[in-house]
C-alpha cells in the first residue's frame, strides 16, 4: 500500500502538488496554518489566495509567462483551470477575480477524495514523504527546522536581489568588456562595464534619491536582516553623494577604450547564466517601485534600451539555495522522499509557483510508485526554470522568474526577437508533447485526450 503523501502549505504550488498526486490515486494530507496561524500578507483561510498582482501573466505564447502557461495546461493544471474560470478581462494577459479563484481551488481540494485538508501549523519537517511549499512566508518553527536539514547557509530568510537584464539589450558601443587591472589588450574581462562621467553620475544619483520606493509591511520591518553588502543603492546614496562612487559603482582598475581614462564611476554586469545571455547588474539591489525603477537604471549609459526581466527588489523572502541541495525534478539529493516548491525554491511568479508544484506532485506520485522521477526538457520553459535554480552559481543564487534567457539558445540563432520567441515556444511545446507520449502516465495521456479533443 502507498504512502499518504504530506504537502506543507496550502498556496499555489502546495495546492497543484497536492492536486496532481491526488490525481493520480495517492492519499494526500494537505496542511494549511491558515486560520489557525495567520501571516501577515493572507487576509483570507482560502487556499491559493494571491496577495500580490491578480494577474498570472501573458497568455502570448511567444512570451515568457505565456509558454509556461501552455506547457503547465498540457500538464493537467488544476490552478490553471481554476484561474480561467475566474478570469477577469485583461487584454492578452490571464487575471482573475481573487476571491473566485481561492474558492474555486479550496472547493477542488476539499471536494477530493483522496485528498484530506489539515487546518494546523506543521512545526517540524515530518518523516515520510513530504513536499514543502511554505512559500516566503514560512513560519519561523518550520524555517527552523529547514535550516536544520538544508544547514543553515543555506536558508534565507531576507532577499535583497539585483535587477537582470537581457545581453543584447546592453548598447556595447558605450559598455565595454573588462576585469579590473587587466593587462594586455588580448584579454577579455567577465564583465561588462557601463562608464560614467562626473554629470551622468550626478544626474543619475539625483533621480535615484527621488525615485518613489516600496513601502515594507509590518511583518517585513520587523528585525529586517539586511546584510550591508545587500543594501539597497538609495540607501547607500542617501548616506553621501559619493558613497555609490566609492561602493558597488567605484572606477578602480578599469579604463574606458573609448578615452583610454578612467571613469568617474563605473556600473558593472556580471553574467547570470551560463549561456550569456542575461546579466545582472552587480550590488544593485534595490527597492524603487518597478516602473521608477526602470527610468532611473536606463540613466546608465549602455543601458538606455535595457530589456529586464528580473527588476530588484527588497523584501521578506524565505528561500532555499536550491543549487546546493535540490535535483531539477525538486527532489531533494539528501533525502529522497523530501520534495520542495514553489517560492521557497528560488522560482518567482505565480506561473512558476504553480508549475514548480505541478512537477513537485508528478515527480511524489512516481517516487511513492516506484517509477523514476521525471525532468522536463531543459528547452521546455519549465524545464530550462527548474534547471536555473538547480544549477546557478550556490555563492551568488538569487530568485528567478519564467524568461527566454534561461532557455538553450536556438541553432542556428534567430536574430529577430519576435521571431526568436515565436521558435522558443515551438520547440518548447514540441519537446513536451514528445515527453508527455512517452512518460508512462495515464493522467497525462488523459489530459492530452482532452486537450485534442
């Protein structure tokens, strides 16, 4: 007889998790602290409530959240179905009407037979197969004893991340390539390097110290564990003009080939994937509001077009290093039977949290039957996202959210990015339905049957 199979956190990928093993005729024990044990950001006991935007993103498959969307339907979502029951008019993005969507996913869940829901706070990391997807907002005697297993340099519990931009985004004919006091004009710096003079610096620090920032909540405000290496830049410009200067935008060791000189300040960009086509921009953390934030970061020379698909951001964020300790398949490598999801795994974005605790129940229901686990294609959007934050540098690993940078370039490369997106999507949705015939999975096939018909 089976195990039944323990999912901590009643969010949206500990709902999908739960759903997806349930599915396929595992007993499920759903916990949810909720009412039991509020946070502060749930204003509800519903399950999969959304605290934040409304929205689940693009439904353009040629867009990052959008192919996410289709490959998580082809997998037989329920969160999915539940959010297009829900929908609210939103142009070509999928947004849902909050309250019907929590109760559409709390009446499937309740309603599931092999699924039964526990109103209570899980304390401790239970024996057994378990999957946690406590989220950001997992409680302190939980993130306790998930520092315990994991080892504690490996939690998170604050996150202060840089903003990500694409590479072909960057105006090289400004930015440069170079290490700091690198000798010889035959070598190539790891970074990519935005000079400034004294005006563009000073007209950058202007705007930055009267971007509007986001407000922390309460909860957020409450012992905040920023490192000072983690402090966001209007922080550091608030404490003296030059401070940015002398801090993560200091000139030393670098000189311009366009004048041969050193800078006044310089930003740098460091490569975020192994493929080199996303940068991140070094010590920039930051906690303007995101349409500020783009206006005040494109004062860069070099970054005046910059595409970002990760913006940086400050706040009360529990995550693990998922590079040191989960397989792409969210097993964890020390313990067999001990899965994670969702946010607490690095992913950011609804879409990912759902389709991380998709493949967190797919992958328990094979472990507790005997099967081998799957990986999706790292060409598929969901596989190329499990494989970043499997797989990302474990010193520097910071959240990650659905983007074409993250995928396999194409051979031969498509110069175009419209149609460049557009052939992402193809060979993404090509590899799963190649997948999903193959994987003995009689839900799956199911769905795939409906979904043709």
């Amino acid at each position: 007889m089976k195990q039944r199979v323990k999912v901590i956190g009643g969010g949206l990928a500990g709902s999908e998790a739960a759903w997806q093993l349930a599915e396929r005729g595992i007993a499920v024990d759903l916990y949810e602290m909720r009412p039991v044990q509020q946070t502060g950001a749930h204003v509800s006991d519903r399950l999969a409530e959304l605290v934040c935007s409304n929205s689940l993103g693009s439904t353009l498959v040629d867009r990052a959240s959008g192919l996410l969307k289709t490959e998580a339907e082809m997998l037989g979502s329920l969160l999915l179905r539940c959010a297009e029951r829900a929908a609210v008019p939103a142009g070509r993005a999928l947004a849902v009407d909050r309250e019907l969507f929590a109760a559409s996913v709390t009446e499937a869940i309740e309603n599931h037979p092999n699924i039964r829901l526990i109103r209570e706070e899980v304390r401790a990391i239970p024996d057994g197969p378990t999957i946690i997807a406590t989220g950001p907002l997992t409680s302190p005697s939980l993130a306790d004893d998930i520092a315990r297993i994991s080892g504690e340099k490996h939690l998170y519990f604050y996150d202060a991340i840089s903003p990500i931009v694409t590479a072909d985004s960057i105006n090289m004919d400004v930015a440069f390539r170079a290490s700091r006091y690198e000798q010889g004009e035959e070598v190539e710096g790891d970074y990519i390097n935005c000079p400034m003079t004294k005006e563009e610096y000073d007209r950058f620090v202007d705007a930055l110290l009267k971007a509007e920032t986001i407000e922390l909540r309460d909860f957020e405000r409450e012992d905040p564990k920023f490192f000072e290496g983690c402090m966001p830049i209007e922080q550091l410009a608030a404490r003296g003009r030059d401070a940015l200067a002398f801090g993560p935008m200091r000139p030393v060791g670098l000189r311009d080939p366009r004048t041969g000189k050193r800078p006044y300040a310089v930003v740098q960009l460091r490569q975020d994937n192994l493929i080199g086509t996303l940068y991140n921009i070094v010590g920039f953390q930051t906690n303007m509001r995101w349409g500020v934030q783009k206006e005040v970061l494109r004062l860069i020379p070099g970054l005046e077009n910059a595409e970002f698909v990760r913006m940086g951001q400050q706040h009360r964020n529990t995550y693990i290093n998922a590079p040191a300790l989960l397989e792409p398949t969210m097993q964890m490598r020390r313990r067999a039977d001990l899965f994670f999801a969702g946010q607490i795994t690095g992913v950011e974005g609804y879409m990912g949290n759902i389709a991380t605790g998709l493949l967190a129940g797919l992958n328990m229901a094979r472990f507790v039957s005997g099967l081998p686990l799957w990986t999706p294609p790292r060409t598929t959007m969901l596989g190329a996202l499990c494989y970043y934050v499997t797989h990302a540098d474990e010193k520097d690993f910071q959240p990650m959210k659905a983007n074409f940078g993250i995928l396999p370039e194409l051979v031969p490369p498509v110069k175009d990015k419209r149609a460049r997106h557009a052939a992402y999507a193809e060979r993404a949705l090509a590899a799963l339905r190649d997948e999903i015939r193959r994987l003995d999975d009689p839900y799956l096939h199911k769905v795939q049957e409906a979904i043709e018909s």
